[in-house]
C-alpha cells in the first residue's frame, strides 16, 4: 500500500505478543533478583544477624517448596480458566507483602512466614503465567519468544543480586530497610503489570506469531471472543491434549522428572553458592558476583537454544544442557580460587541457561495451548518436592560435617541422571478425538 503524497510513512505496528515478551522480562528480573537469584544472600545475612543454623535458615526454602508443590497444579489449572492476568495481580501483591513482613521479622517462626509468602507470589503470580502467556502468543517462533521471555531470570541475577549483596550490608541501607523497598515496589507494579497482561491472540483479532489472520468463511464464521477487539476463530492445531491425556503419555512424566531434578540442582546451588563461597573466604560482595557471571552465561546460553531449539529435537537440546549443568554443579565443591569460580560459574550458567526455554517450549510443541499451564503446574509438583528435600540434605549434611562434599557428589549424579531423562522423551503421538482449544478470559 502506497502512501499519500505528504503523508507520513505508517510505522509498522509491533506485535503485541512481544509487548508480553518484555513484561515477563520485567517481572522475572524482578522476581529473580529479589528472591530466587538471591537466597543465598538473605540466607547468609540473616544467619549473621540472627545466628540460626543452615539447616534452620534453609528450612525456610524447603517449606515453601512444599507449598509450591501443592499450589503449583492449582495455579496452573488456574491460569487457564481465569487467565494470567489475575495470577500476576495476585503474585505480585503476595511478594510485596512478603518483604514487607520480611522487614519485620524478629524470630524464626516469622521469617518462616514470610519467606513463604513471597515464594508463593513468585512461583504462582510471575513465571508461569507469563510463560503461558508468551507460549500462547507464539508458535512458530515459540523457542525464540520463550528464550527472550525468559532473560529476565537472568538480567535480575545478574544485574540485581550484587546490588541487593550491597544494599542489605550494614553499612549501607540494611537488610530491613531493603526487605520493605522491594515489598513498595512490587506492589507498586501489581496493577499496571496485570493490565497489559492478556490471554489468547484469538481473543484480540490476531493469531500466534502476528501472522495476518485468514478471512472467515461467512459460512463458518464464529463468533467474537467476548471482551476481545473482534476475535477470530483460533486456528487448528496439530496436537492439543487435555491434562489427563497428557499425564498418561511416556513423554509428560520423562519430561516431568528431568526438568525436577535439574531445577532441584538449581535451586540447591541458588541456596548454598553464597554461603558455600564465603565458607572459602569470599566476602559476601564476591559470592553475589559469582552469581552474577552465572547469570551472566546464562543469558547468552538461553538465546541460542531459543534459536536451536526452534530447528533441532528439544529433547536433544535438553540433554546436553542438563549434563553440562550437571558438570557445572559438581565443580562447586572444587572451587580453591576467584578464577576457578569463575569457571564454574561459566560451565553452570550454560546448562542452566540452556536448559530452561527448551523445557517451556517442549511442552508446548508436545501437548499443544489448550491445558498448557495445567500441565505444566501438574508436572511441576514433583519439581517442587524436590527442591524441599535437596537444599535441606545439603544443609543438613554441612551442619553435620562441616562440608557440602557428600552433598553435592550425591546431587551431581543425580543431575546426570536427570539429564539422560530426556533422551528417550520424544513427541507423543496426537491424542483421539483432540478438540480445539477455547478461549477464555
């Protein structure tokens, strides 16, 4: 289309599935640079103030694991009938009053309170209902969507926790001013986050991908999505699986049990690298910034696999960046120097960027949009689970030896095994009589 003369060029109009793709940056970055980047740091601050042992102070980690073990399938199913848009409003509300009860806390049954809190928010209200999101407003493109999406986990490591390793020191603003600024500011955010927060393409007039949508045969028109701008019929997929017939494929519990022992790896070392650090004689500052070089690979690892895994088997793609992740954690406990943490940190943080689009998108590619944030919340119960017995065995284990060597030896095989999950966790077949997705606000 050519236009008048005079008149300005139309810029072309951004597709509003990338506007979803720099709100989950946004509140992933948030969420992992206040919480999940930074456990080790709250952990070891408080152990100094307080002087509660690591099995206490990680005690606090478990027990919310718990909780997400149990609110994880809850909050998937609903994301799918209610809509990511009030799962973010109230994630964000209950990780803001966390630290603000954080702020307060003078004992251990508070503190316990509190930290469960705010792993409440974080897990239901900001990782997968944007992830859900994203998957629905992309498909050809997913892998690379989901990749960029994702970012945020790494941006709020890196960028975050060596700033929050400043703030909560004594000398600057302390861990209870620090607690109560995050808590303002994440309920400062809760509205207008949820606001630009939507659901299906379909429900807007568009389709996944910002492809043009094909014109409705009169017919066989359907008609519009209520609360949409002129919705359109969703297009057909070629698989779309409801929960249970997710749940009863090889593939859901393949895929289930690698992704829950490499995120137990994770979240082991997310707990114990700082304190693991400073043991060594790091100060807390080098612990945070060790962190932050992990954050750091991961961020350049997670956007090429977004780009492999758009061309190659995701489950291949998994394998190999669950068993360097693997490698990555079972160096910790070798680390005698600042330039072997470093490379450490390197080897790790490409696992674990690697690994983390390609578990969102397998899911998508394998079981379709329909259930996707139920089976996905489904399959995280086990994660959950694990992540509560792993931080508390490695923490129990230094308590008792004053070593996190039988620990992470135990885990690194462990992540190994995890890895070798996904070799045989190929595309299911389509289900019987698969019926397509509806849409919902």
């Amino acid at each position: 289309m050519v236009s008048e003369p005079g008149a300005a060029p139309k810029r072309p109009r951004i597709f509003y599935g990338w506007w979803l793709v720099g709100l989950s940056l946004l509140l992933t970055g948030m969420t992992s640079g206040a919480i999940w980047g930074s456990v080790g740091v709250w952990l070891k601050t408080l152990e100094l103030h307080f002087g509660w042992t690591r099995t206490q102070m990680t005690g606090a980690f478990s027990m919310a694991q718990l909780e997400g073990s149990i609110v994880g399938p809850l909050a998937g199913y609903f994301v799918d009938r209610l809509g990511p848009r009030w799962m973010v409003l109230f994630g964000a509300v209950v990780v803001g009053l966390g630290f603000l009860l954080l702020s307060r806390t003078t004992n251990l049954p508070v503190f316990y309170v509190a930290f469960a809190l705010f792993m409440l928010g974080a897990s239901t209200g900001t990782w997968l209902p944007t992830m859900a999101a994203v998957s629905r407003w992309f498909d050809r493109r997913r892998a690379t969507a989901v990749a960029i999406a994702a970012e945020g986990n790494y941006m709020g490591g890196l960028l975050l926790v060596p700033v929050l390793a400043w703030a909560v020191g004594p000398e600057s603003f302390g861990w209870q001013v620090t607690a109560l600024g995050i808590g303002v500011v994440f309920l400062a955010v809760a509205a207008p986050a949820a606001r630009v927060m939507r659901n299906r393409p379909e429900e807007y007039g568009e389709v996944p991908d910002g492809q043009p949508a094909p014109p409705a045969s009169p017919s066989l028109a359907s008609p519009t999505v209520p609360g949409g701008t002129g919705g359109v019929p969703p297009p057909p997929r070629a698989i779309d699986f409801t929960a249970a017939q997710a749940m009863r494929t090889q593939a859901f519990w393949l895929i289930t049990f690698g992704h829950a022992i490499a995120s137990m790896v994770n979240q082991t070392l997310s707990v114990h690298l700082v304190p693991l650090l400073t043991d060594q004689g790091l100060s807390l500052q080098m612990g945070a910034n060790i962190w932050a070089v992990i954050m750091g690979a991961a961020m350049a690892s997670s956007l090429v696999a977004g780009y492999v895994g758009d061309r190659m088997p995701k489950n291949l793609g998994l394998f190999l960046f669950v068993a360097i992740q693997s490698v990555g954690f079972g160096m910790a406990i070798l680390i005698e120097s600042i330039p072997l943490a470093v490379l450490m940190a390197i080897i790790y943080g490409i696992g674990f960027g690697g690994r983390n689009p390609l578990a969102v998108a397998i899911r998508a590619d394998y079981f379709g949009q329909r259930a996707f944030a139920t089976i996905t919340g489904l399959s995280m119960a086990p994660m959950f689970f694990l992540q509560l017995v792993a931080p508390l065995f490695a923490a129990a284990m230094f308590d008792w030896q004053g070593s996190y060597t039988i620990a992470f030896v135990v885990l690194t095989v462990l992540g190994v095994v995890g890895a070798l999950l996904f070799l045989p966790a190929t595309k299911p077949a389509a289900p019987p009589a698969a019926t397509p997705p509806t849409s919902r606000r």
